[in-house]
C-alpha cells in the first residue's frame, strides 16, 4: 500500500473528449488513465484509478487511501462546494495533489474558490493532462540516481 497512488476522479470526467474541446481538450478519460499508468510504472508505482459522478463515493474512495503514498484529485465541480470531500481528506491524512486540466482562474469567479486547496500539499491546473503526470512525479519518493 506505500507504493499506491490513487487518482481520483469527480463528476463528469467520464465525459472527458466528448465534448467542449477547447477547454478540456481531446483526451478522454481512458486517455488519462494510460498517462497515469506510465507515470507510475516509470516511478516503480501502483496505480489506483477511479472516477465517480456521486459525492458519497468519492468520500469512500478518499477513505479508501488511507495509507497510500498519495492521491491526485480532480474533484471536478466538487472542488467548488464539497466540504465533505475537504473533511475526508483531513480525517485521512492525505497527501494530496489538485488537479484541473483547465485553468480555472481564466474561467468563471465560482471556479476561482477550492474547499480542496487548503488541505492539498499543492495544486496544478491550466496543463491539461499533463497536470496529472506532473502530481504524480510530484507525489513519487525521490530516488538516487
Ligand atoms: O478543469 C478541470 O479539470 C475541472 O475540474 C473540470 C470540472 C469543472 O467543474 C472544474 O471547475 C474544473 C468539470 C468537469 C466536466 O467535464 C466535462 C468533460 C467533457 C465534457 C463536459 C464536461
């Protein structure tokens, strides 16, 4: 369980490459998933992937990484409203990394607030998916060469 890392997906990201493009590009989910798998492989790393369009079950999945090495989170529209997702994370220990594939400081000023930020170790957006590959290098022990 110390080599895991758990990327945890929210609301609607199993829509990903489906629609609007130009703000969340055209990778899809399963696209995201690859990336994360090659991230961790290189890293010596299990990977733990989920996604859930249901708060209740993010909250679990949370609880459920108890004990890993880390979690990247894209807790989608969640990230603008769930206290519940804020608390778990506290209550779990967590390290975690927040990820959004847009920048959601160029958007709308209700994405500009994150029940999640305070209780991250640090957060990455506006890189697409390639934000999750840097959280993950981020979150991986560093090694000697
Ligand atoms: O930029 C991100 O990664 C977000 O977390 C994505 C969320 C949004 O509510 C956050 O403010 C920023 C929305 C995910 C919706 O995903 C879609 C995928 C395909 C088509 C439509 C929505």
């Amino acid at each position: 369980m110390p080599d895991t890392i758990h990327v945890i997906n929210g609301p609607n990201l199993n829509l990903l490459g489906t629609r609007e493009p130009e703000v969340y590009g055209r990778a899809t989910l399963a696209d995201v998933e690859e990336a994360c798998r090659e991230a961790c492989e290189r890293h010596g790393l299990e990977l733990v992937f989920r996604q859930s369009n249901h708060e209740g079950e993010l909250v679990t999945f949370l609880q459920e990484a108890r004990g890993s090495l880390g979690v990247v989170l894209n807790a989608a529209a969640y990230t603008h409203t769930s206290i519940a997702l804020a608390d778990a994370i506290k209550a779990a220990g967590l390290n975690v990394v927040e990820v959004h594939l847009s920048n959601v400081f160029a958007r709308e000023a209700f994405r500009h607030h994150s029940y999640i930020s305070p209780v991250a170790r640090g957060v990455i957006c506006g890189l697409g998916i390639d934000g999750y590959r840097l959280a993950i290098g981020a979150l991986a022990p560093r090694r000697a060469m």
